[in-house]
C-alpha cells in the first residue's frame, strides 16, 4: 500500500523540532524511518506532518566520557557496528547490533529511533535494561535523563512526554569485572526474536554481583527477571531457570509456554556467556 | 500546511535530476514512476522482501522505506545504473549461468545487494554471503544457487577461476 498523504518538514534544531511537535500533535518524527514509514505504508499511521530530524547537527556520534558511552540517538546502526568505541567499551551493545534487521536497514536505522519506538521484541531496549543505562530527552523544559527501568512503560510506550524527543543514549562502559551475554533466537536472521536475552553482571568469586537479565519478545516491554538474577548471583543455573517467571502471552510466533521454555534455553546460553572472561 | 509537495533535485545513475514530488512518495514510487527506473522491484512495501534495494550515496537501503523528499541532494544508484556501467556484468551472467534466477523479480535486488558486499573485496565465505543476502528474499530458488553465483564471481574478480 501507499502512505495516506502528509506534509513534510526538515527542522534545522531541536527546539524547531520541539516547537513542531507542539503544533501539530499528530505529528510524527522521521529518524531512520525503517518502522514509521513501514507504517505508514500499512495505513497503520496517518499523521498530518512528519517532522524530518535527520539534517539536525550534533544528534549523531559516540563519545567515551568518565566511563560512560554516549551514543547520539541519529547515529545509525552501521556507524555503531562500525565504531571502536562502542566495541571496546560497551561491548553488549556491539554484540547485538547485528541481528538488527539487515545490512540495508541497519544503514538508515538509528540507534534513538529503536529506544524510542521501544518495539517490546527489539534488541537494544533490552540491552539498555541490562546495562542499566539511561535515555537522554530534550522537550520544551530543555533535557532530562530518564533510567531505563522507568523509561519503557508498555506495548510502544515510553515515558517520552508528547513535545519530547530521544537525543541520546548512555551506558555504563565496561570494566575490569564485567560480564556480558546475548542471545536470541528468531525464525529467520534478521526477523524480530521469538526471544531475546541482553544480560550483564560483575564477576564475584565462583558467581557474580549486580546480575541483569534483559528479556525481549516475552512481553509488553523488555523485562527484567528478578528471581532469576538472584539464583545466577548464587551461580545456580538451574534454579535460575527455575525462577524464570516471566509469562509470555501466545502471540502469532508461538504460544506463551514455547517462549518460556526458550527463554530457559537462552538464560542457560547466556550464563554460559558470562563465565567466559570478557574479551 | 503547504508543505505536501516539495521540490528535491539529486543525482540518480549520474545524472541531475530536478522533480517535484508528494511527500508522500517512497523512493522506490519515485524512481519507477517519475524516472521509468523499473528495475528496482515493489515486493512487500514494508521492508521485508529486499525487492526494491537500491544505493543511496554508496550504501545499500530499502527503497520502501525512504521517502523521496529524503533524497534532496543525495546520489542514488539503481540496478540500471550498475548494469549500464558494467560494474555487475560478471554477477548478471553468473546469476543466469546458475539457475539463481527463475522468475526473476527478486534478482536485481539481489545484484545490488551481492555487488555491495563484493565491492568491499576478498572472497567473503558463503556463511558471509547468505548473512549480507539476508534481507532478500527469493521465492523461487531456495538460495543455493544464488550463494554460488556470488562465490564464483567473490573467487573470480580475486583471480581463481569461476
């Protein structure tokens, strides 16, 4: 199908883009476009105006700074795959940009258009929750930073006020201890996973500390599974798996029992992961 | 709002191009229906087939999922394009020496794509071959031979023998 028709307008800054948002509320912003205009395609979304996002400067690049990595939310899924730092120093990250989508998506997705759609099957949501990172926003009342945890509250929801757009991600850069794991497992590459786990911790004796499960296409948002962390921080896989209480709804994949059983094949995959030293 | 129609001007194939558009229209509408460029395929029109592959300014996209209007000042490169400089000749007749081809709709997609992987040189393995075609899709070969027609001309532009 074809979009229903829409005007078009490229902000030159983000308080134009702001201001946009405030005038005409059914808007939409236009980042890498891979799932707007997808739906826009479908007749699944017909706002009156897209806001263009991309020509506006200083959104894209990483940064390493006092141990954090900074990704610009117009920074496009290739240029982090590509990016030294984002292999060094936030290494899960690095680990699951490649089952995003495919090489000509990954060329014009961004790594905000991802965190801000928030799709509960997407991969980087989930690693975000793992890391403990935070979202970077800038609304009319200027920028806030809004933890991961509070920022995806349900099926496409995000805390993200109505005039609020992602400028930026931040994750803790790894360190001496750290751990990470991903897996997931998906009908074909490339596809939105059945199930996903982004999952980070601290090497501790023969178990580990400050473990974080980040469960993706189990449910509404990326999950965390707490009972299960605690059962890894011991180094009990098995009881791990056993805790897993995440009750994944059928959906048109597979049945909710069939992703509670592969989200324990993961967890055992990803606890394997995280006993290997970091690399 | 006066904006439902905009003027862009780019370079498709290396030359100038100066249209007015709807906002509305994907890249892929544009360069079928303004330019008669119909070799780029309309499969799916959500991003999943690979149909519509095109180049804008030297990297692979879904020609479904960029509006033209997005275009404004880019250079786009479409299967004409590359088959009229010569560029994938060896990839066009290795395709049709194979079998990689039977209804042929998903093929100029798959050129472009195989021809964005090749470029880059070395001879990838075929594990990195189905990776890089792994957002096309073909419903009639069953891949095989479309993974060995990229292999041979990977191991014949390197120097092997095809």
């Amino acid at each position: 199908m074809k979009p229903a028709p829409f005007a078009y307008k490229k902000a030159r800054s983000l308080d134009e883009a702001v201001a946009l948002l405030g005038a005409y509320p059914d808007a939409r912003l236009l980042a890498g476009g891979q799932s707007l205009i997808a739906s826009l395609n479908m007749r699944l979304s017909q706002p009156s105006l897209l806001i263009d996002i991309n020509g506006i400067e200083g959104l894209d690049g990483i940064a390493l700074k006092n141990g954090v990595v900074e990704i610009g939310a117009l920074t496009r899924h290739v240029q982090a795959e590509r990016s030294e730092i984002v292999a060094r120093h936030a290494p899960l990250v690095a680990r699951a940009l490649p089952y995003i989508g495919h090489v000509a998506i990954r060329n014009r997705g961004t790594i905000g258009g991802s965190i801000a759609y928030a799709d509960p099957a997407a991969e980087l949501p989930a690693c975000l929750l793992a890391l403990g990172g935070e979202v970077v926003a800038h609304g009319p009342q200027g920028a806030r930073r809004i933890a991961a945890e509070d920022f995806f509250k349900g099926l496409f929801e995000t805390a993200l006020g109505p005039h609020e757009l992602v400028t930026a991600i931040r994750v803790p850069a790894v360190r001496a201890m750290s751990r990470f794991g991903f897996a997931e497992l998906a009908r074909r590459h490339g596809d939105y996973a059945l199930v996903g786990l982004a999952a980070s911790a601290r090497a501790a004796g023969r178990g580990f500390a400050n473990v974080r499960l980040g469960f993706f296409g189990v449910g509404a948002t990326p999950l965390r599974a707490k009972r299960a962390e605690t059962a890894l921080e011991r180094g009990d896989v098995d009881a791990a798996v056993a805790a897993l209480d995440l009750n994944p709804l059928d959906d048109v994949q597979a049945s909710g029992a069939v992703k509670q059983h592969l989200a324990g094949v993961l967890l055992r995959r990803v606890a394997t992961q995280l006993m290997e030293a970091a690399r | 709002m006066s904006d439902l129609r905009l003027d862009i001007s780019l370079i498709v194939n290396g030359e100038s191009v100066s249209e007015r558009v709807d906002a509305r229209k994907t890249l892929v509408d544009f360069l079928r229906e303004d330019l008669g460029l119909t070799g780029s395929h309309i499969g799916c029109e959500h991003g999943v087939c690979g149909a519509c592959t095109v180049l804008v300014n030297g990297e692979i996209v879904r020609g479904c999922l960029m509006l033209a209007v997005q275009c404004d000042r880019a250079t786009v490169e479409t299967i004409e394009g590359l088959s009229d400089s010569g560029e994938v000749t060896d990839l066009q007749a290795a395709f049709a020496q194979r079998n990689a081809l039977q209804c042929g709709y998903c093929t100029p997609g798959m050129i472009v794509a195989a021809q964005d992987l090749l470029q880059r040189g070395g001879v990838p393995s075929r594990e990195q071959i189905r990776e890089h075609l792994s957002g096309n899709y073909c419903r009639c070969t069953g891949y095989h031979a479309i993974v060995d027609a990229v292999e041979a001309v990977a191991q014949a532009r390197a120097g092997g023998k095809a």
